[in-house]
C-alpha cells in the first residue's frame, strides 16, 4: 500500500449480527477500494479498514450514518492501527470474544422483504415459490439461533447444507445474500409437508383447498403453529371456537396485504405503518361491517389485522380465491403455543389437517398486537415477534454489584426481563399464562436460552408481591436472593423505564385489574408519587368495594355490581340486569354473602369497576377470558351520544364511584340506551382521574404524569385523561415500547430490583414498595 495509507479499528455493538452488517461492510470497502477485514465475536462486529485516508473516513461516515437498515447500533468505537500494506478485503469466521464479558443483542424476527417477495413469485427466478425465501434483511433470527456468533452453525439452519449456488451467492460480496445464515433454495431446503385430505402433490395447493373447504389447517410459521381457518366461514369459525373453548376471545385475522387489510377493515396511514413495517405486528383496526364472520370477534366493534409476513403466508394468499384467514395460536386456553413438531399432540383435535416444514423452531414466539392512538402513534398490548428480546434500557446498578437481574413478570402475560450490561433489559417473548404447567416448563427454558445468548447468570430475581403468583413461586424454587417488588410500582417504572425517566418524579396513575397490595388487599385503581425508582408513596386510590366471592367476581360481574349498588345504597331490584342475571337464587346467597361480610374480597381496581358497570348496563355478565366485560364495555361506549354529566366524589384523592353507581341506575331505569350511559361513564372516569392525578401533582410540586396498567388499552379513556391533563398544562408520559398491561410487568421490576441494588438496600428493606424476601 501507498505510504499515506491509514487503518482503523471499528468495535460496533447493538443489534448487529443477523441483520447484514458484515456483507456491508464488505460492500462499503469494495465501493471505497479499501483492504482489511470484518468478523463477528460474541459482543460485536469488529472491522479493520486500510487505505487512503479520505476514502477510509468516507467509509467509516458511511458505516456510522446509513448502517443496514435492520441494524441498531449502542456504539461505535474507532481506534487508529498501524497500515500493514493489505490489498485485500476478507470477512473472516466468527470468532469468540475471548472474555466473559455480555454478547451481542440477538435480533428480532423479521417479516419478508419486497425484495424477497419478487423473487418468490419471480417464474424466472430459481427460488420461484420457495417457502424459505430470505435473505440478510428478512426471515427469521431470534427463533432459530442457538448460540453466538451468529452464523449457520449455530442457528437451525445447520442441518441443511447449501447447495452450490446458494454457497457462491453466500461468498460473494456484491450479492444480497452474503453471508445470510438462512440462506436456502428448493435445491439445499427445507421443504414443506403436507398431513391431511386431497391431493399430496403440492403442500401450499392443499393446504389453501383445504381452506377453501372450510377446514381448519394448523399451519407451522416463524415462531409456532396457527390454526387457520377462513375468516369469513361462520360454520368454521364457530367450530374452531368449539374445538378449542374459546367461546368469546376474540381471533386474529391475516390479510394477503394492505388492500386485502382495507376490504375487512379501515386502515388509516398510520395503522398502514404498523401493518406493513418490519415487526408485522397484529393491528386493532375498526372492522367493517358483514366483511368477516360475526363468530371472529364478538361483540366488538374492531378486528385484530395482520398482513402475511412469512414466504409460507404470501404462497397460501396467491392461491386462487383465497380469502381472510383467522390465524390465532395452535393452543388450548392458557396453554403456552405449540413449536415443535413433536408437541402436536397438544392440540389434537383442532385441527383437520397440518401444514408442516422440517426446519426447527428453537425458541416459540407469539405474534405481537398493537394499538394506535389519536396521534397515530403505536401502543404496544403484546410485544412479541417482531421485537422481542430487543432490550429497553433501565440504567445500571453500582460497579461494586452488578449482579444480573431476572425479573419474573406477571402470571396472565408472562413475559420476563434479564438484565445485562450498560443498563438494559433484555425482555423475552409473551409466553402465556404461567397456571399452565407447559408455560411454565417453556418459561424456564426460555430464561435459560435468553441466559445462555447474552452470557448473562441471573444472580437476584425480582418477582411480584402477590405470594400466590406462580411466577412468584418459580423464583422462591429457583433463587437465593430474591426481591419481591409491588405490581403497580412495577407498572408505574416500566413506563418511566420506556421513557428513560428514572429517577425524575412523576405521579403514575396506575388502573388495571388486580395488583397485590402493600396491606394485603387487591389494589388497581392507584395514585402513586414515585420520585426514584426504589421508592413509592400511594397518594390517592377508588375507593374501596367487594369482590364477592373473590375470583368467582371477576367471572361473573354482577355480583360486584350489587356490592355497588349496596354501598350507593340502592336496593337490587330484578328491573337492573346484573340481580336479572345473577337470579333469585343467586341474589339470595349473595345478599346473605355480602352482610356477613364471608368471602368478600376488598379492591380498589378500576378494572373491576368497569366490569362491574358492564354488568349493571348489561353488557356483559359472564367473563370467557381476561378483561371482556370492559372491553365490551369500551366498544358499547364508541355508539354512545352523550348524556348528562356524571361525577365520581373526590375527596384527598379518593374517587368514590357511588354518585355515579346512583346516575347510572337512574339511566337503566328511564331507558338510556346502554351506549349513551357507557359513554357517560367513561367521561366520569376521564373528569375524575384528571382531577384527582392534577391535584396530586400540584401537591408533590410534580410536572409529570404516566398513564399505565392494563386499564389503559381502552383508548378512548387514554385519549379523554391524557387530553384533559395537557390542558392542565401537564406533561403525560404513555406507552411506546412495552405494554401498559402485565406484558410490561418484568421491565419495572428489574428496574426497581436495579435501583434497589444499587442503593444498598437489598438487605434491608427501606419502604413498602421492594422487599427481601427468603428463599424457600
């Protein structure tokens, strides 16, 4: 090389393996006639660039300013190095670090790119309808890798060897496909199979005749089987609803593409976004009337959208006459997803026949699920494929204990956090409903592989209060040093975690179903004062009422309903729908219930307020699954006209709901439609909330006030409490990146577990919102 040849040294960490950045490099060296080397190690990409100064440095912009499009950089160091007169540029076999110290991050599954998509339905092109297409800026990773650094080896594509045209579009550096790990063609596989009626020739054809037919077909995708069925075949819909006992949840619906989303749905520019981003999440669009089966969301006035994201999906929808298909989880209620081909035995009899591959799903992976709100952004209800183990950053306990932290999360949806170096939190997939012994076997394999990928040990584990959680009792089983942190003040630090706000003061108000409290009660109507992330002061909570009979309220909500109506002092005639449903034998067991006081659960949950007033309207009496009563009742209240203003009574930050329990009974009785009383009492929540979350940032001298818990996915309360504060000159923090509901559950605790530890105060509890707590 020239005497005036430099050479740099790149260490560039974050999401950097498994999205293409080798190849570019390789590529931005060969446009800049630069010599030296890239490779991967198990923290970063490591590359040394040698040649005349400016075009280095040309490089170097390049590489900092327009990294691969799928790439996330945390940082880009550069270091000078002597010029050793290469003339050649390599990309060399991964290596390891050499060190213990944290790997790289792993990155997400991504949704088919165009790219890819031409190429699939190309009858030119030699991968023309495989079901494998990728290549460096699609296709799976998080489900498939199995160790770092990621390269073939070490992912499930390591049983298929590549043919040779697939190994020299692998080595060549102009090609899209260098160094793509699951690179594949119908030569060197993996190849689809087909169990079940009709002709065997084709899987994709039989499957898609199948569905046609009306049948319904577990389909093996990118992290786990669906079961899928047309979205616009009542008969189908209600016999999948049948065979797997879900009477009212509603299904997800897959669409071909946006024009497909558009005949079923309305799909504004921002849903379009979410829709056909990278992620490919399931979006919650307002549904078009007749356009799908009634049987596919009950009762509700939006649909969960997504858009094919797999080669598998775009070849079913090419298939002639092809219409929506419902594609919910291969499962039983509660149970953890079906993955691996030798657990179909879960899911016998749902399905009438099986469209399977033979490449393995190492780790399973839900689809996500977001909302969007007034101003177009997205809220996160389920962060799944598409995002997940992307890490959130918390912060980082003191050098002198930086012991790795697994936060276990919620029961219903699970979801778990490790944390790691520089400060973040690696937050797994949604995993289900840990009352499952398969969830929870999928849960520790889970913590152990997410463990094993970032090199991390978890040495405390944060869990809930709530001693009867299961998650609770998996970390008494499986750790020493435990730390047991408060479900709202959890909620209420995930979002300040999301925001990078710890440590600033903020009053969280924290609405959600059921949240152990620090006096053993159910809490989940909160007003915290949180001003570090250790800490928390309960300024202002509903007021309390009964759950009769405890978890049997929250199937049945009528019977809080009548709690209601005793403490407002109201008798329970049979003219109100929730005594009509609980009838005269069931009115009398729980009057005699709620004046002995027997089985009566104390709460402050706005959730259960909500479900309560459903009742009362009668909306909803019988629960099926988590939240129903209340979104009904959320979806009721968007038909609603308004009526005359009701009003909780907020005294020191108590909401008592009884004046409103009384406007609404009054309603009923004069015939109010049920939409209109819903509305009204949405608006009394908003008015109420507003007054109190302001009055108590005035009092604790706050600016700042978040909205969190799983009360918050109804966007119509979002949008009402967040409009109503600005006004009051007040900033309002909301969900962005984890869920408002126990999805973000995990990030709170390990930041709450991150600042305790980092305080000192792991051995000796300083307040009512973290504990140590003994082993067992």
């Amino acid at each position: 090389m020239p005497g005036d040849s430099v050479r740099v040294r790149l260490t560039i960490t974050g999401v950097v393996q498994g999205v293409g950045f080798r190849p570019a490099v390789a590529r931005i060296a060969a446009q800049n006639r630069l010599a030296g080397f890239v490779l991967n190690d198990e923290r970063a990409v490591r590359c040394e660039l040698e040649g005349p100064g400016p075009r280095v440095d040309a490089a170097v912009r390049t590489l900092r300013d327009a990294p691969p499009p799928l790439a996330c950089v945390d940082s880009f160091a550069t270091e000078m190095r002597p010029a050793l007169g290469e003339t050649v540029f390599r990309i060399l076999d991964s290596t390891p670090s050499g060190d213990d110290g944290e790997r790289t991050l792993v990155a997400p599954d991504i949704a088919t790119c165009t790219d890819c998509l031409r190429e699939l339905f190309d009858p030119a092109d030699r991968r023309h309808r495989h079901p494998f297409i990728t290549c460096t800026n699609c296709g799976p990773r998080y489900t498939v890798i199995t160790d770092l650094p990621y390269d073939r080896p070490t992912t499930t594509m390591a049983g298929f060897a590549m043919c040779p045209s697939c190994a020299a579009e692998y080595r060549d550096p102009a090609d899209r496909r260098h160094h793509a790990q699951t690179i594949a063609c119908p030569e060197c596989g993996p190849t689809l199979s087909w169990h079940g009626p009709g002709p065997h020739g084709d899987a994709v054809e039989s499957a898609a005749a199948a569905l046609r037919a009306g049948l319904i077909v577990a389909v093996k995708g990118v992290g786990g089987y669906h079961l899928a069925c047309r979205a616009d075949d009542d008969d189908a819909v209600a016999r999948l609803r049948r065979r797997k006992n879900r009477p009212a949840k509603p299904f997800a619906v897959m669409a071909a593409d946006v024009d497909a989303a558009r005949r079923i749905c309305h799909v504004d520019a921002a849903a379009a976004r979410s829709l056909t981003s990278a992620a490919a999440p399931i979006v919650l669009l307002p549904a078009r009337a007749g356009a799908v089966s009634i049987h596919v969301a009950p009762n509700l006035t939006d649909l969960g959208v997504m858009l094919a994201y797999s080669p598998v999906h775009h070849l079913l929808f090419a298939e002639p006459d092809m219409p929506a298909l419902v594609m919910t989880s291969a499962n039983q209620g509660g149970s953890p997803i079906v993955f691996r081909d030798g657990d179909l035995d879960w899911i016998d009899g749902l399905a009438d026949a099986v469209l399977t591959h033979d490449r393995p799903i190492h780790v399973p992976c839900e689809d996500s699920v977001v909302s969007i709100d007034d101003d177009g952004n997205e809220l996160p209800l389920r962060r799944s494929r598409g995002y997940a183990p992307l890490p959130v950053s918390i912060g980082s306990a003191e050098p002198d204990d930086p012991a790795v932290i697994l936060a276990t999360g919620g029961d219903i949806k699970t979801t778990f956090a490790l944390t790691g170096r520089h400060g973040r939190a690696h937050l797994s997939s949604h995993l289900g409903d840990m009352a499952d012994p398969r969830t929870q076997d999928c849960f520790a394999a889970a913590v152990d592989h997410l463990g094993f990928l970032t090199g991390s040990a978890p040495a405390v584990l944060a869990h809930d209060l709530h001693p009867q959680y299961a998650t609770t009792r998996w970390a008494q089983r499986r750790g020493d040093r435990l730390l047991a942190v408060q479900h709202h003040h959890a909620h209420a630090v995930s979002l300040l975690a999301e925001h990078r706000r710890l440590g600033e003061p903020v009053i969280a108000v924290t609405y959600d179903g059921t949240g152990f409290g620090t006096d053993g009660t159910i809490w989940g109507g909160e007003l915290l004062a949180v001003r570090d992330p250790a800490r928390f002061t309960r300024v202002g909570h509903l007021a309390p009422f009964a759950l009769p009979g405890g978890e049997g309220a929250v199937r049945q909500p009528a019977r809080i309903a009548l709690d209601l109506l005793d403490r407002a002092g109201i008798e329970a005639s049979d003219d109100l729908p929730p005594v009509a449903a609980l009838g005269a034998a069931g009115l009398h067991i729980l009057t005699q219930q709620l004046r002995g006081g027997v089985g009566c659960v104390p709460t402050t949950s706005m959730g259960r307020l909500f479900d309560a007033v459903s009742s009362l309207l009668g909306v909803c009496q019988q629960v099926g699954y988590e939240g129903q009563a209340a979104i009904e009742l959320e979806h009721r209240a968007r038909a609603g006209r308004p009526w005359r203003a009701v009003d909780f009574e907020v005294t020191a930050g108590v909401l008592d709901p009884a004046p409103v329990i009384t406007a609404l009974v009054d309603g009923v009785r004069r015939g109010v439609p049920s939409a209109d009383l819903a509305m009204a009492f949405h608006d009394a929540v908003v008015r109420a909330t507003v007054r109190a979350a302001g009055d108590a940032a005035v009092a604790a001298g706050v600016s700042t006030i978040g909205l969190t818990g799983g009360v918050f996915a109804n966007r119509r309360l979002l949008a009402g409490i967040a409009h109503g504060l600005r006004v009051r000159g007040l900033e309002v923090l909301t969900h962005r990146v984890v869920p408002c509901n126990d999805g973000g559950l995990a990030l709170g605790q390990a930041a709450v577990a991150a600042a305790t530890l980092s305080q000192r105060m792991f051995r000796e509890r300083s307040g009512p919102c973290a504990s140590e707590s003994p082993a067992r």
